[in-house]
C-alpha cells in the first residue's frame, strides 16, 4: 500500500460542496474520494475546469486544526477487519463514519506519536487503498503502541507489521488470557508506521528504549516475501528476537479467518529464532562458491584497492599511526569515499575530537578543501556543496554520552538500524580509558571479538584507529619509525580476529622540508584475505586537506 497525499477537497456532482477528498500518490497521481456519496473517484481533474494539485500548503495552524477535527471522531469498532471498538480504545484509534448513514467505517486514524506528544494521525481509508498522514508527521516517530506498551509492561514486547495487526494480535492475547489467573494482564503490542523496508531502522532507534522496558522482543511480521526479509533484518539488530510464523498472510487476517486463538498461540508458545546458520553442509555451497572471485569495494588510492583487492562487508580493519601523522584525514578520506563512490552510510565515533571538526574534515574530503583551519577563508559555496552531496549519510555518535564498550554496541546497533554499513571508532583505545595496561589489553582483547562478530552478523566494514606502543628500537613513529603490528595497543587479540591490520608511516621532524614532512606511507601490515604486504605512497596536500597516491620514494 503506498501512501498518498491529501491536496485539497472538492465539491462533487452528488450535491456536496466539499466531500470529494482528492489524493495525490508520485506514482499513481490523482484520484479522489467522495465521503458524501461513498463514490470513488478515478480522476478528479478529468473535465479540466481545474489545475491539480500536488502539494498541500498548509500552515501548523491547519495542521493543528485538522488534528483537533480527528479527535472530535468517535471510536467504533472495525468489523470488516473484525476488530472490537475497546481494542481500537485501547489505542486511541479514531474512526470516520459514512455520511451517509453515519455507521458504516470510512476512515481509521492511527496516532502517531513521539516522546508521548501526539504528532497526528495516519490515515488509511477502509474500502480503497489509500493513506495519508494529519498533523506533524514527518522526522522519527514512536513505534505505534509504544505508550500503551511501556505502560502495560510485562516481560515480552509484540511487535507487528502494520497498525491493524497490532490491534488484531493485542485483541487475540487479551481473549486467550480471560477467565484466567492472566486475564487483569494487558499485553504489549506495537507495529512499525513506516512499512517493512523500515522496520529494522525503526527498531534500531529504539533498541535501547525497548532493552530497557522489556526482556524479550517477539516478531510478528507478515508471512510475504518482504515481511520475512524484515524479520532479517530486525534479526540483525537484535539478535536475541524471537519471530513467529502464521498460516495467515498477517495477524489480522488470523482474526478475520477465525483464528484469533492460533494466533494468540503462536505468538506465546511458538515464536523462535531462525535456525543455526554457523553449521553448513559444504554442498549446499557448491554453487555459491562456483563464481569468479570480484574485486571488494574501492579505496581512495587505486594502489591500495589493487593491494588489498578492495574491501568486504563482515571483515574488520584495524589502522595505527603515531601523534599527528594523519588518522584523521585517512578516516575522513576513507568515509568520504564510501559515502560518495559507494553510496553507504557510514557511522563515526571519534570521541577525541568534536563531531563539528568531524563533519567538517569531511566535508572537507568532499570538496578538496580545508574547513577546519582559521588560516584559511571559509569556503561556504563549497561547504554547503559537500554537505548536499554528504546528506544524511555520516551517523556521528552524541559525544555528550560515556563512551564505554557496551554504550558504544548499543550506538553501533542503532547505527546499523539506521542503515549503516560501515562502523569507524577511532580510536579504539579511548574504549580503555583509565584502566591498567593489563585490563586494557583484555578489554581490548574482548571489544575485538565482539566487533568482528557484530561485522559479520550484520554484514558490515568496521574499521578501527589504534594508537601505538613506543618503539622499542630505532626512532619514534613521529620521526619516520616503521609502524609494525606488535605495537598495536592489543595487538595479540587484534591479530586473531583483524582481516586487515594497516600503518601510517611519515616523518614530521621539522628539519625537514615541508614536501618531505607531509609524504606518508600507507603499510599494510596484515591481510588474511589474501596475504599481502606492501607499501603505498601519499602526499598530504595542506591547501586542500587531501592525500594524494604519488610515485614511490625512500
């Protein structure tokens, strides 16, 4: 079902002066509805006496208005979806009558909520397919029930596709419990708002809410192929979720089938996880694996690319450098890379550094221009340029918040939510914060594990930023020394589970020449992929914040 924009009412030929309702979808455009005469409306435009409509000019004092008018609605019961008026009380789910004979259900509206503040409604027309939102709907929103959920508690949160499966799967729980020791118990039940392509970004961004309230969450999508592929996705994000198969299309076509007490079932004593994916039998792989290997995703310089073969999704890459040799502008080139030429959100936590400076050094890698320096004049055309092309890509972490480990796999888990598929902490280290060299490097040893699960469970590129152990022999790393993998902070478990362990290598000794200082070594170190080693080449050009591949040199 796609929603549809409410542009305007219009007077109809039964004689109403403004019950026609006409709708504008982008791919369908126009068509109406006449509440008046319960007529549908192919093209309200057809006989030319008037200009369509696309758009809906309408100030928050409408909107406030046309919020104030649905709450005015009665509640009545859904009987075609064979939902009872105290379940749609239970909601708040308004409900416009027939004009005709003022009985008949023409219009539910759903609440949309946000922090307990009532945004507006969805509404979604009983006889034809259409929806459109009243009020202030637009940005994040509350999962649909979420009020009533956090209120009723419980250990278990239901959560549905759609808004009338959630009424449906709330009702069939609240018949199964009667006349039991249960029945004074009001179940938990929210539904996604946006559909399933959004569910796992919804869930994601309210993980940490839900992880709060409740102990277990029991997927209850539809059995279509994009409602199991949701169930996925969710699976991803929250991957101690159970899900539930049906032998109807969703829940509320349980309830209209009669099978309010099946559906109560499955979702209490049926729900699982999906099965063991860890465990395969090689043949069933044998297709899978009959391919030409391809190249994974492109780097910033092609000599990298050709090195390393690219990068894939589930591996972790670990970067060290000395104080001041660059991390920052090779983690902003490295984003800036993958936002643009890959189209990926990515996620940063840089805890060291302010998410202004963050967005601004990328933006910067954008535009091939410095933002961050107070020596150089503010290119703001260009600024705002690489801020379109950015748009909501780059995920920054609230620097506000205690960055610890398990703080930071909640965000990554958000993040991820929010469809991000490459996660850089930089630096890593920052994670260690006041422990003692010995528990730093366990806790090290643990974060690296976990995050090369959380890459491959979630099919994402995780790069982390290590600061370096001093060399033992020979000059500091600020000074030319080699960065090498034992002076990873961590380094032993980083070994076991990095794909790829990468140093930043230059020397910024003063006496230098500036070209000299600004020439850095891109060394990969570790590659478990492929096994290769070797050296690539880069110039940091201060006039346009970039790092350019040059030709070798000692």
């Amino acid at each position: 079902m796609s929603e549809s924009t409410c542009v305007e009412k219009l007077p109809h030929n039964c004689g109403s002066s403004d019950g026609m309702q006409v709708f504008h979808n982008e791919a369908a455009g126009h068509s109406a509805y006449c509440f008046a005469c319960s007529t549908y409306v192919p093209d309200p435009y057809a006989n030319g006496d008037r200009t369509p409509r696309t758009v809906s000019a309408k100030t928050d004092e409408d909107r406030l208005a046309d919020v104030m008018d649905v709450l005015d609605l009665p509640t009545v019961a859904l009987t075609s979806r064979k939902l009872r008026k105290e379940t749609l009380e239970a909601f708040d789910v308004k409900v416009e009558l027939s004009q005709q004979d003022g009985e008949t259900p023409v219009v539910a509206y759903y609440p949309i909520m946000k922090g307990g503040e009532l945004l507006g409604y969805k509404a979604k027309m009983q006889v034809e397919k259409k929806m459109w939102s009243v009020g202030r709907t637009k940005g994040e929103k509350d999962l649909f029930g979420w009020r009533q959920a956090v209120d009723n508690g419980g250990r278990r949160l239901f959560v549905t596709e759609g808004e009338d499966d959630a009424l449906a799967l709330y009702q069939a729980l609240l018949d199964k419990q009667a006349g039991t020791k249960w029945e004074s118990f009001l179940p938990s039940v929210v539904s996604i708002v946006g559909g399933s392509s959004s569910a796992a970004r919804e869930i994601g961004r309210m993980l940490p809410a839900i992880n709060a309230a409740f102990k277990e969450i029991v997927i209850v999508f539809d059995q279509d192929e994009a409602g199991q592929a949701a169930v996925k996705k969710v699976m991803q994000i929250a991957p101690n979720a159970t899900s539930v198969t049906l032998t109807e299309k969703d829940a509320n076509a349980m309830v209209i089938a009669g099978r309010s007490k099946a559906l109560a079932d499955a979702a209490l004593f049926k729900s699982a996880t999906p099965k063991n994916s860890r465990v395969v039998n090689a043949a069933s792989l044998r297709e899978e694996g009959k391919v030409q290997a391809e190249m994974g995703l492109s780097l910033p310089w092609p000599s990298l690319t050709k090195l390393t073969r690219g990068l894939r999704f589930g591996e972790t890459i670990y970067i060290g450098a000395g104080v001041k040799q660059g991390k920052s502008t090779l983690r902003s080139a490295l984003a800036a890379h993958f936002i643009l030429e890959h189209k990926l959100d990515v996620f940063v936590a840089a805890p060291e550094e302010s998410n202004v400076k963050t967005t601004q050094l990328l933006y910067g890698q954008v535009a091939g221009r410095v933002f961050h320096d107070p020596d150089v004049k503010l290119d703001v055309e260009a600024y705002d340029t690489a801020a379109d092309w950015v748009g909501d890509k780059l995920k920054l972490i609230n620097l506000y918040q205690l960055l610890d480990w398990p703080t930071l796999k909640l965000d990554i888990l958000d993040a991820v939510g929010q469809g991000c598929r490459v996660v850089m902490i930089d630096p890593i280290t920052n994670l260690t914060n006041g422990m003692a060299a010995a528990d730093a490097n366990t806790a090290l040893q643990s974060i690296a594990q976990e995050l090369s699960v959380i890459a491959l469970d979630h099919d994402l590129i995780a790069i982390m930023f290590a600061h370096l152990k001093a060399a033992e022999n020979g000059p500091a790393h600020e000074r030319g020394g080699k960065v090498q993998s034992h002076q990873f902070a961590g380094s032993r478990a980083m070994m076991r589970s990095a794909n790829m362990v990468i140093g930043l290598e230059g020397n910024r000794d003063p006496d230098l020449d500036e070209q000299e200082r600004n020439q850095r070594r891109i060394v990969v170190l570790e590659d478990r992929q492929f096994g290769a080693s070797g050296v690539v080449n880069v110039q940091y050009d201060h006039r346009s914040g970039l790092m350019r591949e040059t030709r070798a040199y000692d």
